[in-house]
C-alpha cells in the first residue's frame, strides 16, 4: 500500500515536471505581439521569426545574414504543409537561425509586399507563383532566389531546405560567388521580360474574346486546364461584350462556365459558397478553402447571370451563397475573412461524406433502399469514394432530382452539424468587406430583400474601419484598427457606396463616395503612376487573376463619378491611367473599362421617386453601361456624357429611345444586334 503511495506520488512529481519542461520548452519569438492570425499561428516556431519591419532589415545588414521572407496567409493549406514539415522542424530552424533573418509576411495584411514579389516571382520562372511564396535576399533586398512550397527533403521536383538553405548561406562569405547568383537571376528576369505585352491595333474587345476563347475548355467551361479558377472578372466582362453585341460565343462561355460549376465540386452543394479553386480541369477537386472575396465576386456574376437568363439554378446560387458568408463568417454585419481547408487535420474533412455510412444510417431511418441510391448517385456519392479513398465530395451528376432530394439535402447537413468547421479567419478586412457588401447590393436587383442587408453592413464598416478621416486597412473583431487604407481598401468601398448609391439614391452615399475617391486619388496617385499602398512600395497594376484589380475599379467608379458626382475632370484622368499596354485575357475588369470609355455611358435622369419607381426596368436595359441619377424634372430624360438625346413620359418609352440610340451610334463599329 505504501509502495502504491510512493509509486503514484512519483508518477505525479513526473507528470508535473514533464508539463513544466514542456512548457519551458515552447519556443516564443518575435511575431507574439502581432495582430494577424497568420502571424500568430507561427509565433511558436523554433524559427526565429520577425515581423515586416524595420528591426528586421537592419539586423540582417549588422549581423551580415541573409534575409528569407516567408509570405503566406492564415487558411493556405500549403503554408501549413511547409510550417509541420519544417518550421517546427529544429534541424530547419537552426539553419535558418544561424545564417539568415527570417521574416513572415501575411500576405492579406500586406497585399502590396506580396504583389511586388509575386511578380518579381513572374518575371523570374515565367509563371505565376502561389503560397506559401519564399524568397532569399541579401541585406540590401537583392533577390537571390524564389520559389513557392519547398519541402525539408527533396521532393516535389525541388531541393529540399535542408540542402538549399547551406548552399545559399555559403554566398555570405563569397563575394564573387553572390555576385554571380544575383547574376543569373537577374538573366533569368531579362529572358522572361522579352516576353512583354504591348498595345494592340485590333479592337481591345476582338482580341480579348479571341483570347479567352482560345483559353475555353468546350467540355467543362472555364479557362485553361488545371488549376481551375472561377474567375469572376472573366464572366462579367464576357456578359458585357454580350449585352452590347448580343454575341453568342461570349454568351455561351458565361452559361456554359456557370452551369458547369452550379452542379460541381467547386460549389459546396450542401452548405453552398465557392472554394477557391479546383486542382482538376473538371471542378471537381477542390483545395477547399473559403474566401470572402471568391464568393463576393461569384454572388455578383450569378445575380448578373439570373437577371440576363433568370436560370432559377443562378439565383439558388446566389441565395445559397449569400446564407454560408452569413453563417459562418457573418460577426455584427460584416464578414471574417476566410475558411480553412483542412479540418481537424484533414483537409477537406468537413465535406466529404462516405457512402456505406449514409446508407446504413437512412436504411436505418426507414428509408426504401431506391431512394437512397437514387439520391447517393444524384451527389455522385460513389461506394470506392470520388476524391479521396472512400469519401465523396458531394455534386451533381443529373438534371432531374430524385426523390426525396430536399430531405436527403437536410440529412447531409445535419452530418455536418456533428462535425468541426475549419478554422475561420476572424480578421474584417475593409476591401473584402465592401466587395461583400457590393455583391449585395447587386443581389438586391434580383431580391429587394437584400438591400436592407447591404445598408446595414455598409453603415458597420463605415462605423468600424472609417475613423477620424482615416480609412484602415484590417483588425480582429475587437481590436482597434491600426494599418492605414491600401488602394484596394478605398477602390472596394467607393465601388459599394456609388452601388448603394444608384439602389437609394441617398446623398450620403454619394458623398462618402465622392470623399474616399479623392483621398485615393491623393493617397495612391503620385505624379501619374499609381501605387497600392501610400508609401510607393508596389506599383498598381490590371491584374484580376486572383481577384478584380483594385485599380480597375477605382478607376471604373471615378468614371461613374465623373457623370453623377460632378467630377468631370476625373473622365481625362481615367482616360489617361487606362491607357497601359495590358495582355488583355489577365485583366478583363481594363478592358470592360476601355469598351466603357469607347462606347459611352448612358445617363437616365427623373425624379428621385420615378427613379425608384422605374429600377427593375432600367435594371433590364440591355446596354450594359446605363446610370441613374435623380434631376428635377416631369418626364424622364435620357443623356450621354456631354449632351442629352431622348425623353419620354414613360420608362418604357424611354428604353425604346436608348435601345434605338445605341442601334445607331454602333452601326460601323459593332452593331447592338437583338
């Protein structure tokens, strides 16, 4: 008994010594205090980490390291891949802490850091790069290499940072072996920047929609092959040149894309909202992440979609979609950031469902045997799995509905209810919030329901993000907002105060817009050039292949508020910023811009209530490029930039003078077919 005493009694003193030790064994460094989630999920590392900063740069240049910045985001699956397999890996991070200052940079706290290396990313390889992006550089930012993912051994086509990181530490000591590594990476930039894009003499809509048809995958809709984006920017630019042209092969790659990924993987069919991307050419593999932004855009272009087709699949989608950002990144009117991947470890865990469960569990539940194989195989739920051994991701294999698909729908979603959601992303982001928020007002043209929605979350970041005539860039949910606005903060949130704007016609909005467009214009437009940030770090540029260029849509709204807001002399501005030689397939939001200023807005003027009144037909106006602003007058009146042309008693008269007006002016060009 006594021995049984001492016995237990040691094998507490253990256990209390073991959890001491343990505890004095996690590594703490520099990244402890930071804000950011992605940040803070690296804090324990046995790297020794530091923050973007000053401190960082000039230890590197006191102590003669190199520098090697980690770029990355909090719900990357293959940051978290790189994180386990090396960043707590002590062999890794002793290389790491002897020769080189490490720097971590959450790319959606500073977008501006990642742009300016992803592109230099470009210019090295010749291709786009991703997360996690490393980077090597010597004390004075001189780039000695860059990659993606590298993994601790060799793999994956590459050396692995056991190798790599001593072979490059060897160049601290050589000066002539360093200059010769800065050398040919600066060759290897000047091979791939022969390859430039240049201003075309053809007609900028003729040689996007070549492009992208070009690009077209006939058999799955969307771009390219794999990776498989949705990209929104793509189908809203085609929807435009088909509202104007009423072309059918535009009109065919949007129907086509939409469909293909109402009923597949890429689309949560049972919580509903995008994954970012898919890993296959036929949606069906997804990397299943959420982003706030993916699904902000791909609202938008179904709400597009269903007002031009009014495919009652376009407004499930929508409506699904809108209900997932408000259940699970939904906090007091505005919307977290992003969901994880993987869940409990398990990427994709939350929504893969297995075949021989679900049947059991519904036989079990009387269910007839035949209903539940018709609605396994409508999912395309399949016995050996469809995606990852015996799990399925549910999709749509079928255009008729079995059975007892709602109630079968239902039981899906109560499994998911027994299951842990992937770590969510609590940052408020300004840009990704206002694109939200944007989409909802775009949603309000198919369902007026959402409009309240959208004022009131419109009215929270205003509250939240806009302080002291300060417009911030980020903060968690109860925390002060510190980084000042990027170029994408200001361009989003005009962009949702002119649509609240044109759905209201409160002044108010007009006016915070008007505001926040002239800070941008002083904040990121320095001698003709502008910059995403204030402080000149990254220039801005058209891309839109991971979400719509910022500076497109701030140049798109100071357009808009050059006809409404009394800023005509924003019209040569715009004229001017938009004349950059751009490969046209990249950046769709440019040229739906450059067809904007070559064919002319169409502004409709009324009374502030005929206006209201008369919305859903305007909304129907097949001229893409028709704003609205209220004007003392008893008629409605119809006018271009510099002149009106029509006025009629009635909306509906007026239409047909728009319709007749457009016909005309494009005879030559591209005649407005019906």
């Amino acid at each position: 008994m006594i021995i049984h005493k001492y016995v237990k009694i040691a094998k507490l003193t253990l256990i209390v010594w073991t959890s001491l030790w343990l505890q004095a064994a996690v590594h703490t460094n520099a990244l402890i205090h930071e804000p950011s989630p992605y940040l803070q999920q690296h804090a324990h590392n046995p790297v020794n980490w530091y923050p973007w900063g000053k401190e960082a740069f000039e230890k590197a240049k006191k102590e003669h390291k190199l520098i090697f910045l980690s770029i990355g985001y909090s719900t990357c699956h293959w940051c978290h891949v790189m994180e386990e397999e090396s960043f707590t890996d002590k062999s890794v991070a002793a290389l790491l802490n002897r020769d080189f200052v490490s720097i971590k940079v959450d790319r959606e706290q500073y977008p501006q850091i990642d742009k300016k290396y992803q592109r230099i990313y470009q210019a090295v390889h010749g291709k786009r790069g991703g997360w996690p992006l490393s980077v090597f550089l010597t004390p004075k930012m001189e780039l000695l290499d860059i990659r993606t993912y590298i993994p601790k051994e060799e793999g994956y086509g590459s050396e692995g940072l056991l190798k790599l990181l001593p072979k490059l530490a060897v160049l601290r000591n050589d000066p002539q072996a360093l200059q010769a590594q800065l050398a040919q990476v600066q060759h290897r930039m000047k091979q791939h920047s022969d390859m430039k894009h240049v201003q075309h003499k053809e007609g900028i809509e003729t040689v996007f929609l070549s492009s992208v048809a070009a690009s077209f995958d006939a058999l799955n809709g969307g771009f390219g092959t794999h990776p498989k984006f949705p990209e929104a920017s793509k189908l809203e630019t085609l929807m435009i040149l088909y509202r104007i042209e009423h072309n059918a092969t535009a009109w065919k790659m949007t129907e086509k894309t939409l469909d293909a990924m109402a009923k597949s993987g890429v689309y949560d069919q049972i919580g509903g909202g995008f994954f970012r991307y898919t890993l296959d050419a036929g949606w069906q593999t997804p990397h299943f992440e959420k982003m706030l932004y993916t699904n902000a855009e791909m609202i938008r272009v179904y709400a597009q979609a269903y007002l031009l087709s009014k495919k009652v699949d376009y407004r499930r989608i929508v409506n699904e979609s809108i209900a997932a950002m408000q259940r699970h990144f939904g906090y007091k009117g505005l919307f977290f950031s992003a969901a994880d991947a993987d869940s409990n470890g398990e990427e994709g865990g939350y929504y893969l469902e297995n075949y021989g469960e679900i049947r059991a569990a519904l036989l079990g539940k009387g269910w007839q045997s035949e209903s539940i194989d018709d609605n396994l195989a409508y999912y395309g739920i399949e016995e050996d799995g469809n995606i990852d051994g015996e799990l399925s991701l549910p999709h749509i294999t079928a255009a008729a509905k079995p059975s007892r698909t709602k109630a079968f729908k239902a039981y899906l979603a109560s499994l998911r209810e027994t299951r842990t959601f992937p770590f969510v992303d609590k940052k408020i982001n300004t840009a990704w919030n206002a694109m939200m928020i944007d989409a909802l007002f775009v949603a309000s043209r198919m369902d007026r329901r959402y409009l309240a929605e959208a004022e009131t979350s419109l009215d929270a970041l205003w509250r939240r993000m806009y302080n002291k005539g300060v417009l911030y860039h980020q903060a968690l949910p109860d925390a002060i907002p510190k980084q000042e606005g990027l170029l994408e903060d200001y361009a989003f949130l005009t962009e949702a105060y002119i649509g609240a704007y044109e759905r209201t016609f409160k002044a108010v909005y007009l006016k915070r817009a008007l505001l926040l467009a002239s800070e941008a214009l002083k904040r990121f437009y320095q001698r003709g050039v502008w910059y995403l940030d204030s402080e000149g770090i990254a220039r801005a540029d058209f891309d839109d292949r991971y979400y719509t260029s910022p500076l497109s849509v701030m140049l798109h709204s100071l357009l808009t508020l050059s006809e409404i807001g009394g800023k005509a002399q924003w019209y040569d501005l715009v004229q001017k910023s938009a004349s950059a030689a751009v490969k046209p397939s990249e950046s769709p939001a440019l040229v739906s811009l450059l067809v904007r200023l070559k064919r002319g807005d169409v502004l409709v003027h009324a009374d502030k209530m005929r206006l209201l009144e008369a919305q859903e037909k305007i909304d129907s106006i097949r001229y893409p490029f028709v704003l609205s602003q209220p004007e003392e007058s008893s008629e409605y009146l119809a006018c271009s930039r510099t002149s009106c042309f029509a006025h009629a008693a009635s909306i509906e008269a007026l239409i047909m003078k728009i319709d007749a007006y457009k016909d005309t002016a494009q005879q030559g060009v591209h005649r407005w077919q019906k």
